[in-house]
C-alpha cells in the first residue's frame, strides 16, 4: 500500500481568508479522492487573561460563518462526509496540532496567509508552527 493510501481524516485549518478556502478546495479534492472524512477548524485565539477578562479575536457568529462556508465548498469540492470544529486556544499552531493528535487524525491541511499586513505574518507563522509540531503529514498551501 502506498503511504497516501493512511489518509483516513484530515483536519483542515481555515481563517475564512482566500488562502484558506485554497487549503479547505484541496483538501475536500483530497478526501473526495482517499474517501477520507475531513474536518475543518478554525481557532478562536483567545487573549487577555490573568487579571482581565479573556478576550476572543472572533464572535461565535463569525466563527460560524467561516466554518459553514468552508464545509460547503469541501463538500462542493467532493469531500462525502465533512464536519466543523471551532477551537480555542491561546495559540493557534498548538490548538491545531492537538486537536488533530487528540483525535487521530492523519493529515493537516493549511493555507499560509498572503504575505501582506502583520495578522498575515502571524497566519504564515502558524502554518510553519503546525508543520514543525505536527505528528503527522502536514500539507501548506500556498
């Protein structure tokens, strides 16, 4: 058997951008073509703490949204059987690696973010921080 013959459940990590809904159109090629399941995440990334109040960079309402439109095109892209988890973590990289570990999945997929602005850095970052930290197979998008 070949080695992508393991695909079994992919997760893919979306932030709702175009570089994301990359990721999420081959991913769903992806589990349309190994009949694997597919979940896709995004994660809230909460700040603040300690002494003030913890604060999410997204409403539930916006969370939502992001993850009904990227199950719809995985399932537009093929992919049979997709579900949606919204995350939070204080750091997205790791909310995604163990999530993924937590419930045996077998490959990551993630877009990088565009290269423009400071909030796209970090996007960049957290797909390398995913790549490095994951145990399993992790596929970027550019």
């Amino acid at each position: 058997a070949t080695e992508n013959a393991m695909i079994k459940k992919i997760l893919c990590a979306t932030d709702g951008s175009t570089q994301s809904e990359t990721a999420v159109q081959l991913a769903g090629e992806m589990a349309a073509k190994f009949g694997a399941e597919l979940a896709v995440c995004t994660v809230n990334v909460a700040h603040g703490g300690a002494r003030g109040p913890l604060i999410y960079s997204l409403d539930d309402a916006q969370v939502k949204a992001i993850l009904d439109r990227s199950a719809a095109q995985a399932k537009k892209a093929g992919a049979k059987n997709v579900g949606e988890v919204a995350l939070r973590s204080r750091e997205a990289a790791a909310g995604i690696v163990q999530y993924a570990e937590e419930n045996g999945f077998d490959h990551i997929v993630t877009g990088t973010g565009d290269k423009r602005g400071v909030s796209r850095l970090m996007l960049g970052s957290v797909a390398a921080d995913v790549a490095s930290r994951a145990h399993c197979p992790v596929t970027v998008v550019r």
